[in-house]
C-alpha cells in the first residue's frame, strides 16, 4: 500500500520516446520506469507528454509504465482511409506490446475508450493479459450514452472545442469539484487540450466508442480482472459497468459510491492509488 499522497509526483523518467510503425500507422510511445509492464490508457487523450502528473504516484516507481498516443492525437499519425474501431485500437495496443516485446501485462483502462481497448487485448490476445483494470467503462452502447457520445460530437463540431470541453467536464465532474476548480478544468490547457483544433480525429475516436460491443465475447476474457463503478457517474454509470462483473469469470466489483466519470481531489485520488497497487501486487 503507498503512502497517503495524492497522483502528482515528480517527472517520471522517460527511457523510450520514439515513434515506431505500429499497424500502419506512426506511433509515439513512451516507457517510463523498471518492473513489471502495465499499459495505462484513458479516453480521448494521452498520459504522454506534460501528462505524466496524471498517474497514479509512484507508479513508475514500481513498474514499467508504457503509454501512448491515440491516431491522431499529439505526435501519433493517422490513415484517415481505415475505419476507426475498437478493434483498430486494441490491434495499435497490442502492436507496440509485440514491438517492445513484452508478455503478462498489466492492462489498466480508465475513463472512457482506453478500458474498451483493455477488453478486446485481454480477447484477442490472452498471452499479453496478466490482469485487466477496467473503470468508466462499456461492454455494449444503450441509446442514452450513443446519445451522449453522438452529443459530443455535434458539440465538438458545430460549436467548436471550448463549448464541447465545458459540456464533457460539467458531465465528468460532481459539482463541489467543478465549482472549486473550474479555472483550472477549463480552457486551452484544461482538460482534453489534446482534442483542441482535432475534430477529425476526435470525431474518429467516438466512432469506435459507439460501434464497440463485447458483451458477447467476455466470457473469452481469463486475466484476473477488477472493475470500479463509479456511483455519481453519469457518462458510464454501474448501469454500463455492471455487465463487465457479472460477464467475465471471477471478475471483482468495487462501488465508490461518491466518484463520477473522472477521479477528482486528494481523497479519490489517494484511494484510487491504494486501490490499484493492492491489485497489482496480488496479480
């Protein structure tokens, strides 16, 4: 268990930054620390870069922590001509673990896309999965979040960034959080900066959001697996994580009652830590 201190941390040190052709694309990745592989993923953005201080901390003190950049976002490049699908994520994923050439990975996907990549690894490739830790997120898209993410989209478009970051952070935040910290959440270097003047690839990425479905495949999943549900959600409520417990094998649930889309302030963010180094050192 780590100390009682919240994510921030001093820079991790970085000992691969390169861009590698990975699935057809050129792909920038990064892999910070020594130990045990675990690939951290979010949702529409990056840990790379000036991000580092979004990890859990310590995490690259303990483990080989690789990340990278979705198509299209920061330095990755995109085919705009391949059709963006979960399973075209999961394959750029799965790509960089073989050209690293790595085994028995720890597969960490938190808010949004980054969990749904998690599952079609642990599907496609068991031999890459050690152990899968899934939060905010989806195994199949009810009307009301394709409804939302198709939300985003029009937003992103017809409105423009600044209006779709303020939508997507008043649903990703309670109100206490965003009331104390709207300064900082919003603008230019608020939270998903990566999106701002990419629409395209943006509007990529919530085509694999909507289109990804595998509620019928869990049960192929076998890696030890732990899902948070995340009660004041309102993008990926426990209506959409449920399924994931009670679809894979001898999956374990977890309820924060008070967390929503995104874990905010020293408390969640303390407990978050102590959560995932528990899983990891037991897998």
């Amino acid at each position: 268990m780590i100390p009682a201190v919240p994510f921030r941390a001093a820079p991790a040190r970085v000992t691969r930054m390169p861009h590698a052709r990975i699935n057809g694309h050129d792909m920038y990745y990064e892999v910070l620390g020594k130990g045990d592989p675990v690939l951290c993923m979010g949702g529409w953005g990056t840990f790379c870069h000036d991000n580092h201080h979004h990890l859990a901390r310590g995490l690259t003190e303990r483990y080989q922590v690789i990340l990278f950049d979705y198509r299209g976002i920061r330095e990755s490049g995109d085919d705009l001509g391949v059709p963006s699908t979960m399973e075209l994520h999961a394959n750029d994923a799965i790509g960089l673990l073989d050209h690293l050439g790595l085994r028995d990975v720890h597969l960490m996907g938190l808010v949004g896309m980054g969990a749904c990549v998690c599952q079609e690894i642990a599907i496609r490739r068991p031999d890459l999965a050690r152990s899968m830790l899934n939060m905010g997120a989806w195994c199949e898209v009810d009307d009301f979040l394709r409804d939302q993410l198709e939300m985003f989209r029009w937003i992103h478009r017809e409105l423009g960034f600044l209006r779709f970051q303020q939508a997507v952070t008043l649903l990703s935040f309670d109100a206490e959080y965003y009331n104390a910290h709207k300064e900082r959440l919003l603008g230019p270097s608020g939270g998903w900066k990566e999106l701002n003047g990419r629409y395209a690839a943006h509007s990529r990425l919530i085509d694999a959001c909507v289109a990804f479905d595998s509620k019928d495949r869990l049960r192929q999943i076998t890696c030890a697996t732990l899902i948070i549900h995340a009660g004041k959600d309102v993008v990926t409520s426990p209506r959409n994580t449920l399924p994931l417990e009670q679809g894979i094998r001898g999956a374990k649930g977890i309820l924060w009652d008070d967390v929503a889309h995104v874990v905010a302030g020293k408390e969640q963010k303390v407990r978050f830590a102590r959560t995932l180094f528990d899983w990891l050192a037991a897998n």
